[in-house]
C-alpha cells in the first residue's frame, strides 16, 4: 500500500496472513488469508485483473480471503463468499477506514469522539448470541457481508458495496448418494488446498461427525496430527482417539486447564468484539503440539446435518424415538425465526429483561435485521427451508460458534474445510431433506474412508451410520438391558463430562470468579449505561441462578460478555 499519509484506507487491528502484495500499474494490491485459483494460489498477473474487471476475477477466487485494490483516489475490498475474515468499515470525508478487529473500530470510534452507541445491537446479540447482517455495536460502522466487493472514492466520499456472486437453490434430484460422492470428492479436493503450502498440517478432531469428514478427505500419505481439546480424556478423546489411530495418524490430547474459561474471558471478549458470547473462545492460550496449520470440521455440522433446520422430534407408542421430521415453516417466516431459531436464547425470555415499552422496538429490530438478509433471495428462491437456513449461513463468519475459529486462529493459521465454494455449491443444491439429520455425512464418510463409520459416534456412542429407525431401537435396547440388569453395551448415552465443552450452568458454576461476576450484574454501570435493560430483572435472572436455575445460564454468560465488552474496549 502507499504511505499512510497518502493512503486512502486507514486499516485497523491485526492484520491476517498477507499472501500477496503487488503493484500494478497505479494500483497497490494486497490479498490476505488464503485466496486460491484452480486450487493454486493466484499469481500476480491474476490478481492484478482485480483493477480493471473487479466483478469476473472476484467469481474466479475461492477459499478464504480479504483483497484490498487501492489506487489513487479509490479503495476496493473484495472478500470471499463465506466472510470467513471478518471486516468491519465506514468512511470518513477523505479515507476508508477498515478493520480486522471491531473491538478496535469501537476504540478508534471512541477515541475520535465518534462513537454512536446502537444499544439495540446489543439486544440482538443477547437474543440470537450473534448479530444479524450488516449489524455492528455502533451507528456508524457495518460488517461486510460474503461475495462483496467494497467501493470507496475518496474524490465524492461516495461508498458502496455490490455482491459479486448469489446462490443458484436449484436442488439437485438424483439422490443422497450420488450428492455424497460428490461431496467426498469436494472435501478432498478441499483439503488438498488448504494444505498446499502447509509441513505440519493439524486436525482438530472430536468424535463426532463434521470433523470425521475432514478426517476422511487426506490422503494416507499426508495424515495430519490430530488433537483433541478437553478438561479430562473423556469419551470424546477416547473416540478422538480411535478415529487417529485407526488411519495412522498421531493423535494427542491437550488438557484444558479447570480455570481456562476464566482465564481467558478478556482476552476472549475483545477478539469477538463482544459479538460472540465468550465461552465459545475454546482454543485460547492452549499449548498444542507445534503446527503452522490448524484444520477442523467446522460448517459440515450446519451444511450438510441440517441442524438449524427447525424440526419436531417424532414419537412411536407416546415413546420419543432418534428419528426428526421437518417442521411447517408458516407464511410469516422472520417472526417464526426469530422464536424458533435453534440458536436463540433459551432458558428465559430476552424480553423480560428490557425496560417496560422498550419490547416492541426491540423486536422490531430483530425482524428488520433479518428481513435485511432475505431481501436479496427473495427472488432466487421459494423453498422456506432454503430461507430459513440462509438466515443461519448466509454470512458463516458471522456464525454465533465463530469464536471458535478465531481462537483457534491464535494457535495457528487456521483454515476452513468446508469453507471452499465447491463445497458451499453443494450445500445450496441438496433438498432439505437431504440435508436434514447424520445420513449424507454418513455416506460421505462412507465413500472417503469406510473404516472411519466402524468407530462409535461419541454424540451418541453407536454407529455414526446407523439409520433414525436403526438408532432409536439400539437406544430402546440397550437401555431396557440396563434396566434388567443384564449388562448391555458397555457405552451409555454421553453425559456432560463426556463433552469436550461444559455447558453453561457447568462452567459458571465450576467458577466462583464467574459467579462473582454474575452477582455484579444487576449493578453493571456499562449494562445499564445501554438504558435499555431493567437492571432488577437481571438481577432477579442473577438470583435465580444462585438458586439453582441452570437454564438462566445461557443469559448471563451473554450479559458477561457485554459487561466486559462495555468495560475493557
């Protein structure tokens, strides 16, 4: 880039991993993350065709990425398709201002008395733990959204944003399998790509599924070191295990420390710039085995388990069974989100802890915000399970889990897997149904590595390809031996300590400086200074936890979050 005083973007927060920088005749290019083309990273001469045709060569780019093309009174940023490195922007009368960081923009905001605080924003995140779109903490500054090409002429102050690329819904229609063969191949093209310029590739494996996938996508010859995270080697790292050693690869188990998710709760908050509830930041400050790349299995869960799918859970003789049918999605589909969204807050009611009259403007953000993300589909497709996902994964980077990646991040470079527009293809052409529940992944794994279905899921501790009628039987069984008394397996269904990460009413409970925090809220200056929350009812929510109300966890792990965010940024 040019000088910083001639510059026409001000950049602000750690930068990612630059993978070019190139002049090109008036203009200055700068890619960062992991851009590829066929599978290569881009050339200078490919590059540089982002000054004179932005939209053709931002299609012809795929993987993870953040371009920025400046020239000599412009700025053009274009990201990749899933905003896999989230960026954050406003202009100013004379510069683009950008930033890798909000909790930086945020600062930067403050510190130039700027800062316009949108206290509904942060209602939003307590609602859905994540924001919607374009939706920042502040007034002023948005979030760029996937396949977006940013345009900024410093000469109008005129800023812009167009999408360079759309979803094709057209569903496919010859059947699970042939879409799973296609899928296995994809992954492994995939992991081919992340790990190019990779010599010490690491997979984070757990026991369940998504990881299974990235597992089963290497080639024999190139295993990556597997690693598992947890606070016991518990029934998770024993299938972790298992999965490693039954390809060949080297396996370990890294401990998380008791106090990990106290330790890390600043840290945590200001690299998710409050937008993510803290206890999602799992890899900070972990002492791994030395890598330069972190993969994992994040995406396949959401893409191809359909698990924000709304779903009822089906019954035989009044009994509950494994198996789940797709639930009617009614004609008003944003307010049925904004109650059904499986991510949503649960335990309490988010409205109960706004001021009285404040409800329906609260609301009424939430329904804008969403509405926002539809509005560019609505004439690409009808199906409301394709409307109904998108609003989940239209914007991955901005996943309510994504703190995950980024703490992973400061192990190591890491990479998505299921990040690669191949595979996001796939995932837009498979029918709901199709997608909904453990069976796609199932024959995926099935076609790239049968043997890895011959170890249990450690989500349910039978066999990951087992069929919902199959499952629910097994279940059935196994439990009715227990009860006679006559053994059974020997694996019941996982309990909490079997999970690689404690649930809400564990940790806080495991932490008595957590606790403590909680019991401040009520009487958090930051909280209140929003003027939207009713500081008694959180309280009151603080109370009842301390009484013993596991379920109000969830919504004091978020009012940590904003506390902290309010406190330290």
């Amino acid at each position: 880039m040019t000088s910083q005083d001639q510059s026409k973007v001000l950049v602000l927060g750690a930068e990612p991993r630059v993978a070019a920088r190139l002049n090109s005749g008036p203009a200055s290019i700068t890619a960062y993350g992991s851009p590829s083309i066929n599978g290569r990273t881009p050339n200078d001469e490919q590059l540089s065709k982002l000054v004179d045709d932005p939209l053709a060569t931002a299609r012809s780019l795929d993987g993870e990425f953040i371009v920025i093309v400046e020239g000599k009174n412009s700025v053009q940023v274009v990201n990749d398709r899933f905003a896999a490195h989230q960026l954050f922007y406003l202009s100013t009368s004379e510069k683009l201002v950008i930033a890798f960081s909000y909790a930086s923009l945020w600062k930067w905001l403050a510190d130039t008395n700027q800062l316009k605080v949108d206290p509904l924003a942060f209602y939003e995140f307590l609602h859905f733990q994540r924001l919607i779109g374009e939706t920042t903490f502040d007034q002023t500054s948005k979030a760029l959204t996937p396949a977006s090409i940013l345009s900024f002429d410093s000469r109008e102050n005129n800023l812009k944003t167009e999408r360079y690329w759309t979803p094709n819904f057209d569903k496919r229609n010859d059947g699970r399998k042939a879409i799973a063969n296609d899928l296995a191949d994809a992954v492994t093209r995939s992991v081919a790509t992340k790990t190019i310029d990779s010599t010490a590739t690491s997979l984070l494996l757990s026991g369940g599924m998504d990881s299974r996938v990235a597992l089963g996508g290497f080639n024999q010859d190139q295993l990556p070191h597997c690693i598992t995270i947890g606070e016991t080697e518990n029934n998770e790292v024993d299938v972790a295990q298992s999965l490693a050693h039954l390809v060949g690869a080297k396996h370990s188990f890294v401990p998380r420390s008791p106090t990990h998710y106290t330790d890390i709760l600043t840290t945590s908050v200001t690299a998710g710039g409050g937008m993510y509830s803290f206890q999602h930041g799992h890899f900070f400050d972990l002492n791994i085995p030395k890598t330069d790349l972190l993969l994992h299995g994040h995406g396949f869960d959401y893409y191809f388990q359909g698990m924000y799918l709304p779903a009822t859970r089906n019954k035989f003789l009044g009994r509950s069974t494994r198996s789940y049918s797709l639930s009617q999605i009614s004609p008003g589909i944003v307010g049925q989100y904004t109650q059904e969204a499986k991510y949503r807050l649960k335990g309490i009611n988010s409205l109960d802890l706004l001021n009285s009259g404040t409800a329906d403007e609260a609301m009424g953000r939430l329904v804008f915000d969403l509405q926002d993300v539809l509005d560019p589909i609505s004439d690409l497709t009808s199906d409301p399970y394709d409307q109904w996902d998108y609003l989940t994964t239209s914007a991955p980077g901005r996943h309510y889990t994504y703190l995950n990646l980024q703490s992973a991040g400061t192990l190591a470079e890491q990479r998505t897997i299921a990040f690669s527009n191949e595979i996001l293809d796939i995932y837009y052409a498979t029918p709901a149904n199709v997608r909904h529940g453990t069976t796609l992944l199932a024959e995926t794994i099935k076609k790239l590595d049968p043997r890895l279905l011959s170890i249990r899921n450690a989500n349910t501790n039978m066999r990951p390809d087992l069929s919902p009628t199959r499952l629910t039987l097994e279940t059935w069984t196994r439990g009715l031996k227990r009860r006679l008394g006559v053994g059974g397996d020997i694996h019941s269904d996982p309990d909490t300590d079997d999970r690689s990460w404690p649930t809400g009413d564990r940790l806080l409970r495991s932490s008595a400086q957590l606790v403590d925090r909680v019991n401040q809220l009520g009487s958090s200056d930051q909280i209140e200074s929003l003027r939207i929350f009713d500081m008694s009812k959180i309280k009151d929510t603080a109370n009842r936890f301390a009484s013993g109300n596991g379920a109000t966890a969830p919504a004091l792990l978020s009012l940590v979050t904003i506390d902290e965010f309010l406190k330290t940024t």
